[in-house]
C-alpha cells in the first residue's frame, strides 16, 4: 500500500462514530447545561435560602420586636386598667366621702336646726316656769300673765304644728289669769295718798265739858271718939284731897291725848296710812286691812264722826278695806309638764 493511497473507513462506521461523538457531545453540553443549570438553580436557591434566612431572622428579630412591644403594649395596658381600676376605685372612694360630707353636713344642719329649736323651747321652758314663779310665789298675776303672753308669741313663731297643745294650754292659763279680778292697787294708792294729805285737816274731837265735884267728906268712924285720933284722920282726909282730885261727867270718857297731843294724834293717824299704803304696794292684804282696820278705829277714837270730812275718810277707808291684792290663782302647770314632754321626746 502506498502513501498516496488513502484508506477511508467506511462510511458507515465514521458516521455512527460521528452519531455518536454528536450525541456524546449533546450529552455532555446537555449534562453540562444541566449542571449549570442545577449549580445556578442551587446558587439562586442558596441565596434565596440565605435570603429567606436572613428575611426570617429579620421578621424574627421584628417579630421579637412586635412580641416585645406587644408584651409591652400588654404591660402598658395592664397599666392602664390598674390604674383605671384605681381611678375607679379613687372616683368611688371620693363619691363615698363625698356621700359621707353631704350625710355630715346634712346632720349638722339637723343638729344645728334641731339645737336651735331645742334651745327656742328651752327659753320658752323658762318663761313658762318664770310664769308659774310669779303666779305661786309672789302672787303676781299680771307678772305671770307678761311672761305667758310672751311664751305664747314665741311658741306662734315657731309654727311648730306639733306645738299645738302645749300653745292651747298657754292660752287657757293666760286667758284664766286675765279672768282673775285684780284690785287696781294704783288708783288705790293715789287714794291713800289723798288721804294722807288731808289727814291734818281732819277735826280732833273737843274735850267734853267736866266740872268738878266736892268729895262727899264721909263721916268719921264712930268709934273713934274725939281727940287725937280724929284730928289724925282728918288731917289724912285733907292730904289725899290735895294729892287725888275726883271729876265727875255725865258723858263717856274719851280717849284723848292731853291738848298739848293733838299733833301727835294727826301723826300717829299718818303713820297708820303710810302703812296701810306700803301693805297695799306689797300686795299684802292681811296687813293691808289690819292698817286699815287700825286708822278707821283710831278715826272713831279721836276725830269728829258727825264731821263730813272725817265721814268721807272712814267712808274711802271701808272701801279700801274691800280690795282683794292677793286672790287666789290658777295652776299654771299643765303647759310646763306638755312642753317637757315634747322636750324630751326630741331626739338629742
């Protein structure tokens, strides 16, 4: 065989060979593609993974985060509703003590309202017993009937209806005190006074006309015989006629102050007056009468009867005498017991 003979391989096996290589070839660029492919797909899933990790750890940090803010929100909201629950409990507290204010002060003004009424009644208490002091005691009715009028005005201020009675018993004792016939002691008083004055004026009684009588000389005893027992008699006889001499009057003796007296007559009368007078001021009427008493018989004993004047003054001193400056009083009690009742029926 030479050189420039050329051995072809047969054409169908370079072309199976040539098949083959090609498919070998395609095999491989494919694998290779396919590795590529895989190394890319595994490189992107790597980065997508790293991402997703990293996306992860940040939605974890930020859900940490989130969970952090929540528990704090939670915290806060916790907070929140302790304190709202405080405020509650302090709006509570204070509507309590406000509740309690109102409930204090409301009794405060019950207890001032009620003290003040308590304090009322008890001022009308006391006219009342003033009333019933005047009325037993010093038998003053015009007194005790001043103290029930004003008792009775104060107990209308108060326009108290449960007052009621105890206002009708002080207008039964007030009105049975204005029944009572009281004397006017002042017209009375004017009346002595008067008298008083005209009392010198008055005409003493004239000293009655006596004239005076020997003594009837008795005979001497018989059984003297005469001599010097008769002479001593009759010198006895002769010295009691010196010392003892015997009027005789057909009129009663009166009992008259010697002339030089009469002054003391018209005093001693005054002074009777005067008396009767303070008996009179004082309300007295056992000593107002026995005053009176007193003057009128001094009247009869020393001054003319048949005299106007002396007529007049017995006259007005009877009519005196007839005043009652101490009549008897009714019981003024029955309003005291009622509005002690009703005091200690108040509630303290």
């Amino acid at each position: 065989m030479t050189d420039n003979e050329v051995q072809v391989p047969p054409p169908r096996r370079s072309f199976w060979g040539l098949l083959l290589m090609l498919v070998l070839l395609a095999a491989l660029g494919a694998a290779g593609y396919g590795g590529w492919r895989v190394w890319h797909a595994n490189h992107e899933t790597e980065d997508t993974v790293a991402a997703q990790e990293a996306l992860l750890i940040r939605m974890s940090h930020q859900l940490s985060e989130a969970q952090s803010s929540i528990e704090q929100l939670r915290e806060r909201q916790s907070d929140l509703t302790d304190a709202l629950h405080q405020n509650a409990d302090d709006v509570a507290k204070l509507q309590s003590h406000d509740d309690d204010v109102e409930q204090t002060v409301q009794h405060l003004s019950a207890d001032l309202k009620g003290g003040r009424t308590r304090a009322q009644l008890v001022a009308v208490e006391q006219l009342l017993l003033m009333a019933n002091d005047r009325a037993q005691l010093a038998h003053d009715a015009r007194g005790a009937t001043a103290a029930l009028q004003l008792a009775e005005e104060r107990l209308s201020a108060m326009a108290e209806p449960r007052l009621f009675e105890v206002r009708k018993a002080v207008a039964d004792e007030r009105a049975a005190l204005l029944a009572v016939p009281l004397a006017d002691r002042g017209s009375a008083a004017l009346n002595l006074s008067g008298l008083i004055a005209r009392a010198d004026a008055l005409p003493l009684r004239d000293h009655p006309a006596v004239k005076a009588v020997a003594a009837e000389q008795p005979d001497a005893p018989h059984s003297f015989a005469p001599g010097w027992g008769a002479r001593g008699w009759s010198s006895l006889r002769e010295l009691f006629s010196a010392v003892f001499i015997v009027h005789r009057t057909d009129k009663p003796v009166d009992r008259l102050l010697p002339p030089e007296q009469e002054a003391l007559v018209k005093q001693l009368l005054e002074l009777k007056l005067e008396s009767a007078r303070a008996a009179l001021l004082l309300g007295d009427t056992a000593s107002f009468r026995g005053a009176l008493d007193s003057a009128m018989q001094w009247l009869g004993d020393y001054y003319r009867a048949e005299d106007p004047t002396v007529s007049a003054a017995r006259a007005e001193l009877e009519r005196l005498r007839g005043l009652e400056l101490d009549p008897p009083l009714p019981d003024l009690s029955r309003s005291v017991g009622l509005l002690r009742a009703y005091l200690d029926a108040m509630p303290r």
